[in-house]
C-alpha cells in the first residue's frame, strides 16, 4: 500500500486539529510547517515538502495558543513523546513539570516543601515557546504539560474494560503454564524443523511425555546437605583420580603397548596413536564430574519405585545396588575402602551391559538426558554434546582398565607369568571396549552390543555433523545485470521488481489492516536502533522481548487498537466474568494470519539475497525452541534471516550457516 507524503511524515489529530511531526515527535504550528520542513527535514525534496504544505491548507487546524489541554490524567496522544514528568504532590495544587528543576524551584516557590512531588508520565503538544503555557478548557493560562497513563497498562473503568484486563492477565498465567511444560517432550516434532541429529539420537521418541528439566536435576551433583550423595559423588572422584593414576602407572612400569590397545575401539587391532597420558586438571575434572553425575542417577533411580522408574536394571546391577544403599545406611570411616570397592564393581557393571539385555541400559539412557541443555531448554547441539560423550568414553575406559588389571595385583606379573597384562586387560576390553564386528570369523561370538560403542558412534557421527560444507553457486548474472539465470532459467529484474511491489503491498496492507488493526492503514514505526544478542539461547526468547513483561505490553496495544475500530468490540464475547474472543474472529485472524507469513516468505526469499531449499526455508523458526535457535535477528537497521540447512544422513549431517538481510520495511 503506497502512501501521501503527508501519511508518511506528518500525522495529523482530528481531534485536537493538530499536525504531528513523526520523526520529531511533536506538534508543528500550521504558521511554521513550512520552515520546519525545510529546516529540520533536509531529507525531503522541494516537491515533497510543498505537497505536505499543499495537503496541510485542505485540512481543520488551530494554532498553538488556541489547542486546549486536559486536566485529567488521560490516555497518550498517538506520536507525541511520552516524557518522565513530576506532579506537584500538594493537595489541589496538580502543577506538572517536565525538569526535576522546574518541580523542585515550584515546591519551593510556594511553601511546599513537606508535600513534596512525584513522578509521572507526562505528554505536550508543542516545543519551543509554546511548551511552557497554554489555554486550558475554560480558557485559562495553564502549562501544557498533561499528565498520561502509562502507555503499557490499561486503566478499567467500566466493567467490561476490567474483562479485558482479566483477559491480559489470564494470557499472562497461561505464559507461565507453558513456561512451567516448557521442558516437557510432547508429540513429535515434523521432519520439517528436526534435524538430522536429533533423528539419529532419537531423543524425542526415548522422552516423549517427560520432563527433561525434572530428569536433569536427577543427575545434579548432591547439595551438602544430602549426606550419603554427597559421600558418593566425592568417593567417585577419588576412585576416578587414582583410576587415572593407575594408567599412567601402567605407562611408567613399561608396558607400552597397553595405551595403544586403550586408544583403539577394533577387537583385533591396535590404534596406530597411543591412548592420551596427559590431560589438562580442569578438563579432568570436568570428566570425572559426567561420572559423578551418572552413579548419582542410577541412586535416584534405584531408590525410585519400580513401576515409576525411567531404567531398570539387570539383577547384577540391581544387587549391587542394593549393596551400596545398605552400607550407606550404616557407614562409617573404616569402610572407606569397601565403598570405593563396591563403587568401582558398580561402575564396571555398569559398563559392561549388553544391548540385547531385557533391561536398556541406564548409560545409555543418561546420555540422552545429558543431551539437553536444561539452561536454554533445548536439545544440544552435535558441537556442543559430543564434549560429553568424550569425557564418558574417558571415564568407561579408566574404570574398565582398573577393572582388569587391579593395581594392587600389578607387581605379581613378570616374563613368566601365564597371562601378561595386556592379555588379561584384552580379555575385557575385546568384549566391552570396542565397536564392529571382527574380522575373524572364530571372534563372532564375542561381538556385543555395548554402551561404549553406542557413545562412540554417536561421538564419531557428532564431531562430523558439526563441520561445516559448502555447495556450488546455482545463481548466475547476464552480462548487462538485467538477467538472473536460476538453475538455466532466465528471470527479468525489471519484471521481478513488479512482482515483489506488487508482494509487498498486499503484506503490508494485510499486516496493517487485518493484524495491526490500524486505522490509517500504515504500519507502525518500529525501532530498529537496538543490538540484537544472538549469544541468548533461552528457549521462547527473540528480539522482541527484551524489555519485560514485553508480552503483556504487547497485547494491551492490541486491545487498545481493537476498542478504537469500527466493531472492534464485536470481535470478543462475554461468559459470566470472563471475555473471550470469538470463534469467528479467531479464525479469521488465523486465516490472515497464514496468508501473511505466506506473503512474507515469499518475499524473504526475493528481496534477502540468495534463497535457502524448500526445508530451510519452511523450518524458520522467529523464536529459540527446544530444538535450537531463532533463525530472524536484527543487524544494522535490517532483518537478518539465518538459515541452516542440512544434509542427509549418509553425509554426516554437515550444516552450513547461511545469513541474508531484509529490510526495515521487510
């Protein structure tokens, strides 16, 4: 929809018969239109400013001194700058001021210090010499100050605008309802919007209808208070420390082709690079700490009823655990070396657990949990999780080495010795260490399904999807820049620029008329001048809520513009002491609304550079979600469309970042 000169600068109050400068924010006095376009707006031609002068003679205006001023708190006045103001807190007096000064020289003036003076909203029509006084209603000299409700709350006076209140406070609690579900798995997400990652993980189908946030907090570390966890969780550390000790131990006694067979996951050969000796302390704690987490789980989870369970666990497992709850109950500082013993044949149990057991493996199942970033309420990403599943093959191979060679039975080996030590250390490690099959046909009976090899495919497949993978250029350019050849098929420019218009006029009619519920027929102005964080991963966050209660403020402008239309009351029924909005109205809503974000995409892929495919630009999302970011930011002034899109399965579901621009008016 195409606009006057005077829609697009100039907004002129029937009501009050005053001219609005847009840009500036105040009244222009009809005797000073003319200088003040010429002046202040250096942007406008000659042509447009006496075309906005032109249009201004057709129209009722008074002149500053003539416009009269409320003496009531009222609503704002569309385009006129809401200013903090101070009101005189004497009784009868209701002086207001748009300086602290100016109140506090008043106060003063007139002997009152001890009632003192408030703030307030506070709007004037004019600047200048105009600002200070006025002609009031009845025609005396007043300030033309007045005093406003604030511009994001609404002020019932009758009964049915307390409904309408009710109503905002009700879409307030139901925000919160889902704020509360909001880490809950429901239904599945589409193909549309689900990654290739998260189809190979199969979280979603693993914890549809749990609370992930809930699930989480069973594998936090114990708080002091919880006594017996907290005597685990510091157990486990130790176990873990002197785990590693005994490694590099082995390394120090000689025996060197143990690291080799520690670093390779094949059944029959060793990896041609030895297994790490070194690694950084805070690294290592923070891998000890996975493992600290992970016998904690499988105590909430034990202690849980049965039938309430998320795992089971086989009757080994389940014995030991028993084991371990007992002598919790009766503890003292002599068993300290039972408990690390009866840990560590835990963890190995633990560890040692085939897929094809009735009972899915309780590893297994932490990782997926593990898997989700209780901070931002969504699923990790592959370069984020697979930091994870390092640090938990780390810990399984450490437990599995002390496991198989005890280091106090490690002086008993020598050159005579039946078995040598990494024989004995292949024993366990050829069954619950590896992944594949083996080449040997004899060695089949010993291939296993096992926890390690689920991590470490599932590390392999994660460290590939996170690279990144580029793809050849399917747009080219005709010699004179008229031409675009798409895919061999030629598109005229000139034509292409008439369709977009043509696009883009019906968008902003629709946005204007059927979701903004303007009266003019104009989009609102908006604020681009802000930085737009996208390090903020929250899920249900964007751009548009970083004030608070952002929200609420949003659907009172609504409300506000509803109840100023022509049967804008019409679109809500009343039931009992409640408001709703209509079947009808809602659909229709619903209705434009779709054929908007239709209008709107198709105009993102013209004007916002090079289109993404039909799935990355169909899985946009204008919000964080559980499963990942917001793909519409705002850069520059401009609406920055980031698209990712991905490859299938069989390519390692390699992403690549792509970012177009929009502008404001997009």
């Amino acid at each position: 929809m195409l606009y006057s000169a005077m829609d697009q600068h100039i907004i002129y109050n029937s009501e009050h018969r005053v001219l609005i400068c847009k840009k500036h924010k105040c009244g222009i006095s009809p005797r000073r239109l003319e200088l003040h376009l010429r002046t202040d707006h250096p942007e406008l031609t000659l042509l447009i400013r006496r075309e906005i002068c032109d249009h201004a003679t057709e129209l009722d205006l008074v002149m500053p001194e003539q416009v009269t001023v409320f003496t009531e708190k009222t609503a704002p006045i569309p385009g006129l700058a809401i200013l903090d103001g101070f009101c005189c807190g004497s009784e009868g007096c209701g002086f207001l001021a748009g300086t602290e000064g100016v109140m506090k020289k008043h106060v003063r003036e007139h002997g009152r210090d001890k009632e003192g003076y408030g703030k307030v909203k506070v709007q004037s029509f004019f600047q200048g010499k105009y600002t200070r006084y006025m002609i009031s209603l009845y025609g005396q000299l007043t300030r033309s100050y007045f005093e406003v409700h604030d511009p994001h709350s609404l002020q019932p006076q009758t009964f049915s605008e307390q409904l309408f209140l009710s109503y905002v406070d009700a879409a307030g609690q139901r925000d919160r309802q889902r704020q509360e579900e909001i880490d809950q798995v429901k239904d599945l997400a589409s193909l549309v919007t689900k990654t290739p990652w998260l189809r190979y993980t199969k979280w979603e189908q693993t914890f549809i209808g749990c609370d992930m946030k809930a699930l989480h907090t069973l594998t936090d570390l114990p708080r002091v208070e919880d006594v017996n966890g907290t005597l685990v969780a510091e157990t486990v550390k130790e176990l873990l420390e002197d785990c590693w000790g005994g490694y590099r131990d082995c390394v120090s006694r000689g025996w060197q082709l143990l690291p080799f067979w520690m670093a390779s996951v094949s059944r029959d050969k060793e990896s041609a690079q030895p297994f790490r000796l070194y690694i950084a302390p805070y690294t290592l704690d923070r891998y000890i700490g996975y493992w600290q987490s992970y016998i904690v789980f499988c105590m909430h989870m034990f202690q849980q009823p049965e039938e309430d369970r998320l795992v089971q666990f086989t009757p080994e497992q389940a014995w030991l655990m028993g084991n371990l709850i007992a002598l919790l109950h009766t503890y003292d500082q002599d068993q300290e070396m039972e408990l690390r013993s009866q840990l560590l044949n835990l963890s190995a149990e633990l560890i040692c657990h085939s897929d094809y057991s009735k009972q899915r493996s309780s590893l297994i199942v932490y990782t997926g949990i593990r898997g989700y970033n209780v901070e931002f309420n969504q699923w990790w990403q592959p370069q984020d999780y697979t930091t994870i599943l390092a640090g938990l093959q780390f810990c399984i191979r450490m437990v599995i080495l002390e496991w198989a060679l005890p280091r106090e039975e490690r002086d008993e080996f020598s050159e005579e010795s039946v078995m040598d030590p990494v024989t004995q250390f292949r024993v366990l490690r050829n069954k619950w260490l590896v992944d594949g099959e083996s080449k040997h046909p004899i060695c089949i009976v010993l291939i296993v399904g096992t926890p390690f090899g689920y991590i470490h495919r599932m590390l392999n497949y994660g460290i590939a999807a996170s690279k990144n993978a580029s793809t050849r250029s399917r747009i080219r350019w005709s010699a004179d820049g008229k031409v675009l050849y798409f895919d061999g098929r030629a598109l005229s420019l000139a034509h292409l620029k008439e369709f977009v218009h043509s696009m883009l006029n019906s968008a902003e009619r629709m946005m204007s008329e059927e979701l903004l519920f303007q009266k003019h027929g104009f989009i609102p102005e908006f604020d681009f001048d802000f930085v737009d964080n996208p390090s903020i991963h929250d899920s249900g966050y964007y751009f548009g809520l970083r004030e608070q209660d952002a929200w609420r403020d949003a659907r009172i402008r609504m409300i506000q513009r509803i109840r100023g239309i022509e049967g804008g009351l019409e679109m809500f029924e009343r039931g009992g002491d409640s408001m709703e909005i209509t079947n009808t109205a809602r659909a229709k809503y619903n209705h434009c609304d779709e054929q908007f974000r239709e209008l709107l995409a198709i105009l993102i892929m013209f004007v916002c550079g090079i289109s993404g495919r039909g799935t990355e630009m169909t899985s946009l999302r204008w919000m964080n979600t559980m499963d990942g970011d917001r793909s519409i930011y705002i850069e520059d002034g401009q609406v920055m469309v980031v698209t990712e899109y991905h490859k299938s399965m069989s390519l390692m579901d390699d992403q690549k970042v792509t970012r177009t621009h929009g502008s404001q008016l997009i």
